[in-house]
C-alpha cells in the first residue's frame, strides 16, 4: 500500500466513524475505538484484494494446468464474508 492509499482509507474511517456515531463535529468518547476499527477492517480488505489478486495472475499464467491459484483466490476473498 502506497502513504496515499493508507491516507485514504484513514479519511474514509474518520467518515465513517462521524456516520456510525452520528456526532460529525462534535466529541465523542468512543469515536477514537470506532474509527480504528473501521480503519483496520479496510486495510485488511484491500490486503485480502491484493492477496486475491496475487493469485489471479499466477491463475492465469497457468491456464489449462490446475485450478489452485483460482481456489486460493476465492478463499481468500471468501475471508471477508466470515468477519
């Protein structure tokens, strides 16, 4: 991840922290835990993607020969449903 990338996932946490406590602007004890939770569940999606495309490529330089890199890929995007 660039410094660019992991500024915007910090923006879109801050977002929606101000959406999911409903106080955009104003103090709230728990805004601090609910915007690093946010911010951590999208850091490990755009890792579990990069991940998943990873095993895309090796997928298709492999065409024809097994279905492995398709499977890990599927699985490792599957991860995000179970959390």
């Amino acid at each position: 991840m660039t410094k660019d990338e992991i500024i915007e996932m910090a923006d879109k946490a801050d977002e929606e922290a101000d959406k999911v406590l409903n106080m955009k602007g104003e103090y709230h004890p728990n805004w601090h835990q609910v915007r690093d939770e946010i911010f951590a569940k999208l850091v490990a999606e755009r890792e579990r993607e990069a991940c998943a495309a990873i095993c895309d490529e090796l997928h298709k330089a492999r065409v024809g020969k097994d279905n492995y890199f398709a499977f890990a890929a599927n699985a490792i995007r599957e991860l995000r449903a179970k959390q």
